[in-house]
C-alpha cells in the first residue's frame, strides 16, 4: 500500500483524470471549474446540495504548501449494469487530495472511498419475486489505483472491485480479486456550477467500454454466480453517473 502511494504521489501524468468512485473536473475557483475544453458552465441552482464530507482526506506528503493543495470530494450516484445485468443505483463518495510537489510535479494522494451494498434484481437466482434467504448484493470496493487528472472530457482512471454477499456464497465471493475493474469515464454535457460558496460543480458521466473478470472464491455456486451475472464479460457493461463536485485547500480544512 505504501509502494502505491508513493507511486500515485510522484505521478505526473497529463493525461487521465471524484471518481467516483473517478471522475470529476479539477477546478481551483469557480472560474475555472470546468474542464479546459468543456462548454461554459450553466448558472448557479437552487437545488439542495449533498452533504460534503472531509473526514477521508489524506495526509500530505512532506514538504508541500497546504495552502495549494486541495481535499476534493465528489458524491455520485448512478446506474450499473455488468455482462447485460441491471444491478441499480451504485452510491459512492469519493475523496483524495492534489496538488503541487515540491519540485513543481503533479501530485495525487488517496483518500478513502465510501460506497453502500447495491441489491441485485433477482437476487442469487434471478426470481421475478424476492425469496427470502436468497438475496444477492455487490458492494463497491476501491480497487487499488486512480488517477484524477481531467484531460477535456477524459475524467480520469478509477478502479474497483465487487464483493459479491449473499447468505449462500462465501465472504471470499469476489468480482475483480486478482484484476480491479477499471472505469475511465467521459464526461457527458456540460459541468454546470451549482454553488459558488463553496464551490460545487455538477456534472455527469459514462463508461460503457469497461470489461468486467468474472467473480473469483465463491465456492461451489461460483460457476452460477458468472453465469447469472453474465460473467466475464467484454461488453454488456456500462455505468453512468451523476455527481456533485467540490474542495477545500488543506490550510482550510477543520482541525483533525
């Protein structure tokens, strides 16, 4: 876990950009809120805000100016679908921290991810009426990689995994055990800012040309589990998402 974030904190990439969950337009003020090549942004909403959570904000590499790196979370919520199975609404809040290293390179730091249990129509067997006993729900999982570093409509790269609980399959039941899921969602109209104190940027976004490996230590119903969801699957897959955006610089974030 350190070699990773060593590695996600010295990246410089420039291309590939919360997510989510993966996923939201780097902004420093509202006047730039939007991607460099998205349309202008819409006016300000009146519609209520999702409730911002900092607590996840990661700690910061050493030696750099809290007052220009930013805790940027971004809330979503959106519909999956894996090897042509509806699975529902998929909750997730996403936070990391970036900005400057101290020799002037791109820095990105892991925060946390927070996601609820998404029950599958159907349940373990795919019966048009619920049984008790026999439900089926994946919980999102970060998968061990992203990058948030926006190039036009590209949001970046977000990974996760699936784990598969159903009383009948085993707490090893996963979908992408040995290789995460891996989003690179597009940004889908305009980002429009929906608050200017603070700053929150509304947006949504799509993936439909992920893959998806089948689920790995599900005992003896794993072959049944691939098979009801369409398991492994190089198309059928899709996620779109819409998600609301903001940040604060680390020299403004609440005491720890």
């Amino acid at each position: 876990m350190l070699a990773m974030r060593k590695r996600q904190i010295a990246r410089t990439a420039a291309v590939a950009s919360a997510a989510a969950l993966a996923l939201a337009p780097t902004v420093a003020s509202a006047a730039d809120s939007a991607p460099p090549s998205a349309p202008p942004a819409a006016a300000v909403s009146a519609d209520p805000l999702p409730v911002f959570d900092f607590r996840d904000c990661p700690a910061l590499p050493a030696g750099v100016d809290p007052a220009a790196w930013r805790c940027e979370v971004l809330v979503a919520e959106g519909s999956m679908t894996l090897g042509g199975t509806p699975i529902g609404a998929v909750p997730m809040t996403l936070t990391h921290a970036e900005g400057p290293m101290p020799d002037g390179a791109k820095g990105q730091v892991w925060g946390g991810m927070r996601s609820a249990a998404v029950d599958v129509p159907g349940g373990l067997f795919g019966t048009p009426v619920p049984v008790k006993g026999l439900g089926l729900s994946l919980q999102p999982v970060y998968g061990g990689y992203s990058d948030f570093y926006a190039v036009g409509d590209n949001l970046g790269v977000f990974t996760m995994r699936f784990e598969a609980r159903s009383r009948l399959l085993p707490t090893s039941c996963v979908i992408g055990a040995d290789a995460p899921v891996e989003f690179r969602l597009k940004r889908v109209g305009p980002s429009q800012v929906v608050s200017k104190d603070p700053v929150v940027i509304a947006f949504e976004a799509r993936d439909d040309a992920f893959t998806v490996p089948e689920a790995q230590g599900c005992g003896p119903l794993g072959g049944w589990l691939n098979r009801r969801l369409g398991l492994p699957a190089a198309s059928g897959n899709s996620v779109s998402y819409s998600a609301h955006y903001t940040f604060r610089t680390y020299d403004r974030l609440p005491a720890s």
